[in-house]
C-alpha cells in the first residue's frame, strides 16, 4: 500500500512537471509599448477612445466587446496598417504571433484582407517572417477573427511588426482588441485568457 502511495506520488509529481512545463507559454507583448501608422487619434467623435495612452493592445484583454477595442475609422481604416511593439528587450524564441480583430460588418468594422509579422533587433532594420494565416471566413460577420503566425523556427526580434492590409475603398473602422507574441508552448488560438 506504502508503495502504491509513492508510486502515485511519484506519477503525480511527473504529471505536474509536465502541465507545468506545458503552461511556461509567455506573452512577451504583455504591458509593452506599442506605436503604429497611421497613429490612433482621438477625435471629438471617437467613440472608442483610451488610446493613447496606448495599452488596449497588449493590456492582456481579448473580448468581442466595445470596451476592450481600438484602432481606425474612415481613411485611416484602409490600406496598409502597422503597429510596432517594443518588447523590452530582445527575445530569441519567438513561437506564435496572434492579433485578435474586431470583426462587425452591421457596424461598419471589417476584416482585414491580410496579415504579416516582421521582426527586428534595432527597430530600424525588419525581416519579414512570413504572413498570418486567420480563422475568420467570409461568414464570419460578427465574431473574432483571430490571425496567426506560427514558426518551429524560432525567431529573434525585439521590435515585433504586424501590418494589417484592408485593400477595399470602403473604409468603416479597423479595431483589434489584443497582439499576442508568445514563447514556445502549447497553446493553441483562443487559449489568450490562461495570459491575462
Ligand atoms: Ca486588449
């Protein structure tokens, strides 16, 4: 019996390191700067507001609502979008990129055609790692669209660039509501709240 206790002990022990080892995923984005082009300006009719100060992005909160989104509306809305995160310092296992956008056609705020991530050390010089795949399909009218870059091939960067390609004339609002930029791990899209 002793030794069925130490045996399920020891079982139990292995099973933890593996969970927890499993969880080590880390947001690098979590609580870092972030600038774009073009800027997000407040105006007398922003209703979406708070940023600047700039935090909506990487505050690590990712929900379908009004509150937990920024971003840009008319002009600003179409063509190419970039935002640069400053990630502190640079990170060299850069796993998986996420952007979760605001996707409401009723209201006027579209997906984005396409999404890529480039990466740099001096915030100066970019490589471009590759495009973002995402979940959203044309039906997709009213929900999240979450893209993802993925590479086995971990990359090293500490500027992270995602640009946000919107080729249509009709410009409407580009809201997204977080930008993940994860360690290796297991998680997989939508697995964002177990970072918050
Ligand atoms: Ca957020």
């Amino acid at each position: 019996m002793k030794r069925k206790s130490i045996a399920f002990l020891v079982l139990a022990a292995v099973i933890g390191l593996m969970s927890s080892t499993s969880f080590a995923q880390v947001d690098y984005a979590l609580g870092k700067s972030y600038t774009s082009n073009p800027p997000i300006t407040p105006t007398s009719s922003w209703w979406l507001g708070e940023d600047p100060p700039w935090v909506k992005f990487t505050d690590g909160i990712s929900a379908w609502a009004w509150g937990a989104v920024t971003g840009w509306q008319g002009s600003d809305a179409v063509g190419m979008t970039t935002i640069t995160i400053d990630l502190g310092s640079v990170k060299t296992d850069i796993a998986k990129v996420q952007v979760d956008q605001f996707v409401s056609t009723s209201s006027a705020v579209y997906a984005s055609d396409s999404a890529r991530c480039l990466g740099s050390t001096d915030g100066t010089n970019f490589t471009v790692w590759g495009d973002m795949t995402t979940t959203g399909t044309s039906s997709d009218t009213e929900t999240m669209w979450y893209w993802v870059y993925e590479t086995a091939s971990y990359k090293t960067a500490q500027y992270m660039m995602v640009e946000m390609d919107y080729a249509s004339s009709v410009g409407g609002h580009k809201l997204l509501s977080e930008i993940w930029v994860f360690s290796p791990g297991a998680t997989s899209v939508k697995d964002w709240s177990l970072y918050r």
